[in-house]
C-alpha cells in the first residue's frame, strides 16, 4: 500500500501518545506509516514514542515556551515528505479500523471523478471517560463543512449540514486543519505559513487551495474521530492551550490577525502563502459557493466576507469610524473574484467620500 506521511503538531497533550497508538495499531499496514510529530511540552512531557521504528518517526521535541503557535507548529510537520500521501490531525484523534485503506481507496476514487481535491472534514468525536477508555461518538449521518460568519472572532468559521449521499464527497468551501488528506504534491505546493498563530488557520489555507484550482471535497467516509472538548468534566485534566500559558500570545496573534487580512483580501505579494489565481470563478449553478475576496488595501472600511450561496455574494463591512455593520448583497449569474473586488473597491470609495462629507 502507498506511503502516508502523518503530521501531528501537539501542544502539551496527554492524548498525544494514544493518538499515535491508535493510528499505528488500527492501520492497514503500520509499515507504510512515517510520522512527523512536533511535541511543545516540558521536558518531562514528552511521550515515549519508541514503538514506531526509528525510519518511520520524526520527533521534534521543544519546550513550549518556544511554541509560535498551531501554524507554526504545523508547517514544520509538513516538511521533507516522502509519501505518497498526506493526512494532517490533531495530537487528540483516534482512528477506525483499517482507516487507512478506507481513506486512500476512496480518495482515489474521488480524486478520478473531481480532478485535484483535498479531503478535509470535522471528524466523528470521541472522549476519555473516567476510568481512562475511550467513548466514540458515532454519527448516524455525514456532516458537511458550510462557512459562515464568527462575529465574536471577526473571522469565517464553520457550520454543518447533512451532506448528501455522494459517493465521492460533497465540494465545500471551508477546510477542516484536523482532517486533511491529500496527495503529498498538493501540501509542498502550497504548503503551511509558519507566520499565521491560530484563528484563521482554516479560511485562509481553503482559499489558497481553491484559487489555485485545487477543490475541498467532505471526506465521504468515516476513518477517524476527533475530540473537540479541552475537558469534559471538573475531574478530568485539562488540555493545555498555548494562549493560556504565553503572556505575549497576543502580539502573535495581532501579526497573524494581519497578515491574514492582507491574504484574505487579495494582496499578491505573498507568493505561495498567498491566493493563487485572482480570476477563480463562482459560477451560480453551486448551492454553495468559495468565500470570495474583499477588497484590499483599505484605509477606511474593512471588508471580510460573510457567505456565498450560489449567486448571491454576502459582505460584511465594519467602519473602522463606527461600529455598526451592514451587509451589501450583490448578485450575478457569473461571477469572477477581480470583479468582486473591483466593485468592492468602488462602494470603499463612496463610503470614503461620504465620511470625508461629514467629517
């Protein structure tokens, strides 16, 4: 069977080792297995990982006072892959029977129907019950990834609907960073930005797969679980974050939350931690469509957008002059992302002349 390079960036994780345990004994064929996980823990923290064959691991071990955050963390687990294929998780997965050959036999077929696409998705959970044994949460249905607007976080965060019975997986247009799989060309292409801390993590590298022809496809098989509570209880230890141990956190996150802005709204002089072609279309026959580009380079308004579904376009626009918000809604039968941001850079410049005629 192919090679899968497994990146699992952990951030003082007790679920970090049976992780690992899950995903090599529930495998196909551990030998095709090679991991690549990056442990930021105290020096005592860091599990014993000596099972997998010194060929198949690569262990980077730091103290996680030097952690820059999940992206950081994450680009150099996608570094010197030699697999066939990529599967990217959270140090808090476990893992079905046989999930290997699951994921890669329907990959494939997916991929021979859609042309390149990533899988991603929001797995199945799971928890650590009292007495220490795992407790899977099954679905009875498939979920898919729909984008909507965080107005807490100012940024485009997911939300779930059934998918449909597509064998090959629902085309979405939001990326899960828990759940990734590709061929391993697809993430060195366009490969993790180290600068980015946390918050955005998903959008922003959705965006730069799609503009450069690559679909988000909902992984239409379940091979994995996920668990998305740091605690479930009073009782059970919880799971370190890194923004509650740091004090400085929030100058990275203020430099990421600028970064992102400029990514997101079509600056071009990122290179490949940019967005690739300016001209990826939506086209109205899609029941959902990609979050398209605000404009960019904006001194009085900021744009972010809020969703896209099928030919209507939803922008979000807070002054920075005031705080009420107000959605424009501009609707098209074809719509290019350089007319977008055409228009949008037009209304910046009415709202500009407007504040100027009042101030």
């Amino acid at each position: 069977m192919a090679d899968i390079d497994i990146s699992i960036a952990s951030y003082r994780d007790p679920e970090l080792l049976p992780t690992v345990r899950s995903a090599w004994d529930n495998s196909t064929d551990p030998s095709s297995l090679h991991f690549t996980v990056i442990s930021q823990a105290e020096d005592d923290e860091h599990p014993d990982l000596s099972f997998i064959p010194e060929e198949q691991l690569t262990y980077h071990k730091f103290h996680w006072s030097q952690s820059k955050g999940a992206c950081w963390a994450r680009e150099i687990g996608s570094r010197n892959l030699t697999g066939t294929f990529f599967l990217q998780i959270d140090s808090h997965s476990r893992f079905r029977l046989d999930w290997d050959k699951t994921v890669i036999e329907s990959y494939l077929a997916s991929y021979a129907h859609y042309g390149r696409i990533v899988f991603t998705t929001y797995p199945e959970g799971y928890k650590v019950t009292d007495d220490g044994q795992d407790e899977l949460h099954y679905r009875n249905e498939m979920l898919k990834i729909i984008p909507v607007w965080n107005e807490g976080e100012q940024m485009v965060g997911p939300s779930f609907e059934n998918a449909t019975s597509n064998p090959y997986g629902d085309e979405i247009y939001y990326l899960s960073a828990n759940s990734l799989f590709c061929f391993r060309e697809i993430i060195e292409e366009i490969p993790y930005d180290p600068l980015l801390y946390f918050y955005g993590e998903e959008p922003s590298l959705g965006l730069r797969f799609y503009t450069r022809g690559i679909k988000l496809i909902n992984t239409p098989v379940n091979f994995m679980f996920h668990e998305y509570k740091a605690s479930w209880n009073s009782d059970t230890p919880k799971r370190k974050l890194h923004w509650e141990d740091d004090p400085d956190w929030h100058k990275l996150n203020y430099q990421s939350y600028e970064r992102l802005a400029r990514i997101m709204t079509g600056d071009t002089t990122f290179g490949v931690y940019g967005i690739g072609d300016y001209d990826r279309t939506t086209n109205s026959g899609c029941s959902s469509t990609m979050i398209a580009f605000p404009s960019k380079n904006n001194s009085s308004a900021r744009f972010e957008v809020t969703t896209v579904m099928g030919s209507y376009v939803a922008f979000r626009t807070t002054h920075l002059v005031e705080s009420s918000a107000i959605a424009i809604i501009y609707s098209s039968g074809f719509v290019s992302f350089k007319s977008l941001v055409m228009l949008l850079s037009l209304y910046n410049c009415i709202v500009s002349l407007a504040f100027a005629a009042v101030s």
